[in-house]
C-alpha cells in the first residue's frame, strides 16, 4: 500500500513540474499591422487608381459619343437611329463587362497575394513556438475570439510583427 502512495505521489510531482507555455496571438492585428500587408495593399491601391482612372476615361468616351448622337439624332432616319443607338448601348455592355472582368482580376490577385501573406504568418507563428518552447499559441481577432482573456505578457502579437517585418526587410 505505501508503495502505491509513494507512486501516486511521484506521479503527481512529475506531472506537475511540466507546466505547459501557452500564449496568443492577435491574428486580425498582425495581418493588418505587417509591412508586408501594407505594401502589398498599397501596390493594390496604384492597380485601382489607374483602373479606376481608366474606367472614368472611357466613361467620358462614351459620354462623348452619347452627345454626339444626340446632335444627330433629328438629321437621322429612324432605321438610323435605331442603328446607332444600339451600337451604342453594345459599346457600352462591352465596356461595362471588360471593366467587370478587370476589377475581378484585380480583386482575385489581391486575395491570393493577402492569402499568400496569412499563410506565412501562420507558418512563423508554428516554427516561432516550436523554436520557443511553446505548447500552444492560441490565435485570435476581433471577428472571432478564441482567447477571451489572456495576461499581457503571453500576448506575442507585437513580437510576431516585429519579427515579421524585420523577416520582410530582408
């Protein structure tokens, strides 16, 4: 019987002396906080400049071509109004259908580029608290709060960054 006691007390002192590391970090503040994202947002930002740019020129355009029209539309027969007028609206749907396309690609490579991004996060994130000693490194946002409460000094958000960005610079 003291045998038993003995080793339930061994147990118990060899499983209390291995305390788990546990932190956490803010997800949603890395993601938006990284130089890496910041760039990356800003390359998108020039691509929706210049695409928006180009969309208002050809808005113009077709302004332009919808006055000119209307200044010829009482010298025209009605089999040419008809006529120009549904060359018009097909130039337009076209327009209207490119430009669609085109800030559908500028979208989709934006999202691939800020998956490509969280993807590196989260790889840092697992080697940082493999190398760190650390059992689990919780993660957390604002959309969804897996960490409801956590003591300052386990929250590895600013470290992430800092790593990151310092990681990015070269």
């Amino acid at each position: 019987m003291k045998y038993y006691i003995v080793l339930a007390f061994a147990f118990l002192a060899l499983t209390s002396c291995n305390k788990q590391k546990i932190a956490f970090v803010d997800n949603g503040k890395v993601i938006n906080e990284i130089q890496e994202k910041k760039d990356l947002e800003a390359k998108y930002k020039i691509k929706e400049d210049a695409f928006n740019a180009k969309a208002d020129g050809l808005d113009e355009q077709i302004k332009l071509e919808v006055k000119e029209f209307q200044a010829k539309v009482e010298s025209m027969s009605p089999a040419n109004q008809e006529k120009n007028y549904q060359v018009l609206v097909q130039k337009k749907q076209t327009q209207d259908q490119q430009l669609q396309f085109e800030k559908q690609q500028i979208t989709q490579e934006f999202r691939k580029d800020v998956d490509s991004v969280i993807v590196r996060v989260k790889t840092y994130v697992k080697e940082y608290g493999k190398n760190n000693g650390y059992t689990y490194i919780l993660g957390t946002s604002e959309v969804a709060s897996t960490v409801l409460y956590g003591a300052e000094e386990n929250d590895l958000t600013q470290t992430v960054i800092a790593a990151l960005d310092k990681e990015y610079k070269k």
